[in-house]
C-alpha cells in the first residue's frame, strides 16, 4: 500500500450526531463516528477520556483527497512549502494531497521524491503523497526512471505543467506505467496548437487582443491519450478538463471501456473568460478559462459520471511574480482553501449533484485511482475524517489564507459551507471554531 507521509500521529476522537456520508459503502445517515489510536472504529459508544467533537446539523464525510496540488517544495517557497501548503489544506477541509513534481529540482528521480516525503514527514499537517515525472528533467525528451521512481513511493505519474508532446514517448511511458499499474496523469495540450496563447481563443482574446490558447490544443492530446490507453492498456488521467469536446471525447472513451479518467476544477466551474477584461493576472491558468458552453459541458460530465474526480489544481504565486502584465504572468491560482464552499455553491446549491455523489468524487474515486487505502469510513480505515456545515455562509478573505500565496480570483465571494474540521488519523489538525 502507497505510503502517505505526515507529521501527524495518530489519535482519539468521537464525532457526535452527525450526518454520517461514506460514498463508498453508500451509508448515509445520522450517527456517532468513534476514531481510535488512528483507525475508524466500529465502536458507537464514546470510550472515557476521548474527547468529543459535536456534529449535529454537520456532515461527517470520509477525509477529502486532492489529486492535484503543487505544494512548490523544494525550490519554491516564495509561493508555498509542504507546512503551509498542507496547512492551507487542512484548512479547506483536506485530509490527503497528491504533490505535483514541478518543484525546483523537478521530482523526476528517487532522491527527490525521498527528500519530498522526508520533508513532509517532518512539517505536514495532512498526508501527503507524491507524484514523480514522467520525463526527465520534465522536458518530454527522455523517460525518467519509473520503476525507480516507483520503489521510492510515488503513486502516478505527471508532468504537469508541461505536456509530453512525442508519442512514441508517451507510449513507451504507458507501457512502463502499466507495469506497474501506475496512474498516468496528463496536463493535455499541444504546444503548437496552443503555441504563444495566455487565454482561450475566442471572443473575448480577440477583444483583447491577447493570444488564443484553443480548445482543440486539448482535445488534441485527450484524443492521443484515448489511444494511446487503448493501445498500452494503461490507465491516462486527464487532469483539468475545460474543453466541451474533450469532455466528449472521455465519456465516448469511458463507453468503449478505454481506462481513461477525468478531473474537474472550481475555476472552470465558476468562471468564462469574460472575466479577463480587465486584463486582471488572478484570472491567468492553464488550460485557461473558457466559454459558457464549456462550463455546461463541465457540469454534464460531471453529473454523468463522466468526470469523477473534483480537485483544485492549487498553484500558488508571490504577488510579485503575479502582478505584472497578463501575457507576463506565470499560470496559476491558489485553491485549497477555496474548492470546498465552490463546489457546494455550484454543484450542490446548483442543483447539479447530491452531497454522497459530490463527496464521492472528492474520497472514494481518487482514492481508487491512485491505490490508496483511504477515502472510508468502513471500521479499520485511517482515521481520516472532514466535518463539513453546509449552513455556514462565509466570505472569502485571501488574507486570511494559510497558503502563503493569495492568487485567487475569488476574493470576497460569499460561498455557502465549509469544513469546522479536519481530522487525520483520530487527530484534530484544524478546528474553526
Ligand atoms: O495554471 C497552472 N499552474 N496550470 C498548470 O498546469 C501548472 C500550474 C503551476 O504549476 O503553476
């Protein structure tokens, strides 16, 4: 089993009157929840001297799990390290993060990914596990060393960020990955479709006059990883869908039985590149924001199965590398603390998905994919608990923020719920109240 690591160690707790959501076994009811010494237990009563957390009127969901964090160490903390990027996690209600491996030096062998997970051992709040590159030095030119990349522990591969844009590569990865039944994430862009653009093309980029990052530059490369799973039998993820044609090329995919997965993000959700015009860098990503017709599609995969993974792409920037003029900026928003209100706003309050589907696609689902023995609350599980109160309205104040970054475009949003706790292995690691 994959190794998490974090400087947690394991507790007590009993969580008191919830509404118990485990997406994976289907419960859904009003119960006690007893965690001991780290593990869920299938005790209800409340042993003495274990301190107890009231959940009336809460949900009491299994820890959630993003997939897609950069947590920028080493090399990166003007924008974020594994302290304060896990602590922005367990403030938004995370229990567990995958770490990209664009880091400085990029996490593309075993000395890396040893010193990631020696570091997050030492000052993570909430577990965390790693990815390693694909190629070397992430420049798509030559693999990287993947079965040793995985004796040192990562869980899937990625360069994201970059796209490996050589196929025959890419198949040669796959069937490496398949070996080894490691998940293949893909950042999916085609550079020479895409090449120069800083926003999507369309409308708004011609008003603009900045240049178009097209969708087909993604469809292009979702299009090739269908294949290229087809062919290898391994298993792609796509990370951050914002193509409609690309939501259409996975769930036609997923019909044939090809073994490709999806994720969605709240920016996508929420915003049109309409909110770049006043050329304001906290609206900069890639892939960028698209069109309202994009946001539909989003909304159609997710509620169709074909999208079973929400996370938040949180890629912090200093607010000296962010405020410079848009095509300058680097891509990237901070999200952690913010993903949690957004998807209740839009997809529960939207009318678009039920808590135990929502909640299934932020515990069970990535859990499955990346081989993780979390995302429960059957009895025996880690103990790894988000008490969410989806009546608790709040504002949005990025200088409140744990991250040490403040890129988001959501600044002052009023957002309808959030987590009171965040629980890993029996331990408390963040309490609102
Ligand atoms: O907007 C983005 N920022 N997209 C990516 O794929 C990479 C990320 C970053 O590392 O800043």
């Amino acid at each position: 089993m994959p190794y998490a690591s974090s400087a947690i160690p394991p507790g007590s707790v009993f969580i008191k009157g919830g509404r118990i959501i485990d997406p994976a076994s289907g419960r859904d009811e009003v119960a006690d929840l007893l965690i001991e010494n780290g593990i869920i237990s299938n005790v209800t009563s409340a042993p003495s001297g274990v301190p107890v957390v009231g959940a009336q009127g809460r949900i009491v969901s299994p820890g959630l799990i993003d997939m897609h964090v950069h947590l920028r160490e080493p090399g990166g903390s003007q924008k974020e390290t594994i302290a304060s990027g896990t602590r922005a996690a367990a403030a938004g209600g995370f229990t567990s993060v995958l770490a990209m491996p664009n880091t400085t030096p990029v996490a593309d062998g075993p000395n890396t990914i040893a010193l990631m997970r020696q570091r997050a051992a030492e000052t993570a709040r909430v577990n965390v596990y790693v990815s390693g590159c694909i190629t070397v030095g992430m420049k798509g030119e030559q693999l990287a060393p993947i079965g040793s990349l995985y004796k040192a522990g990562v869980v899937a591969l990625t360069d994201d960020g970059h796209c490996v844009q050589n196929n025959e590569l890419m198949r040669r990865a796959l069937d490496y990955a398949r070996m080894f039944d490691l998940l293949t994430l893909d950042h999916c862009q085609d550079y020479e479709l895409s090449a120069g653009g800083v926003m999507h093309e369309g409308y708004w980029s011609t008003v603009l006059g900045l240049p178009g990052w097209p969708r087909i530059a993604e469809d292009m490369i979702v299009a090739r990883n269908i294949l290229l799973s087809e062919l290898t039998g391994a298993r792609v993820h796509v990370q951050h869908l914002s193509s409609k044609d690309s939501v259409r090329l996975v769930r036609e995919a997923k019909a044939r039985g090809v073994r490709i997965s999806a994720e969605a993000m709240p920016h996508h959700l929420a915003l049109t590149d309409a909110a770049i015009e006043g050329y304001d860098t906290r609206f900069k990503m890639n892939p960028p924001l698209r069109e309202k017709i994009d946001q539909d599609a989003l909304f159609a995969g997710l509620a169709d199965g074909t999208i079973e993974i929400l996370a938040s792409d949180h890629a912090p920037h200093a607010s000296y590398e962010k405020e410079v003029e848009f095509a300058d900026a680097p891509f990237g928003i901070v999200g952690l603390e913010t993903e949690l209100g957004l998807f209740q706003k839009l997809l529960i309050d939207g009318g678009v998905l039920d808590w135990p589907t929502m909640l299934a696609k932020l515990t069970i689902n990535p859990a499955r994919l990346l081989g993780l023995d979390r995302g429960t609350l059957a009895p025996g599980a880690p103990g790894d608990v988000t008490i969410i109160d989806p009546a608790l309205p709040w504002q949005v104040d990025s200088a409140k923020f744990d991250s040490l970054s403040r890129n988001t475009p959501f600044d002052g949003w009023e957002l309808p719920g959030r987590a009171t706790h965040t629980i890993v292995s029996g331990s408390v690691v963040w309490n609102l109240e």
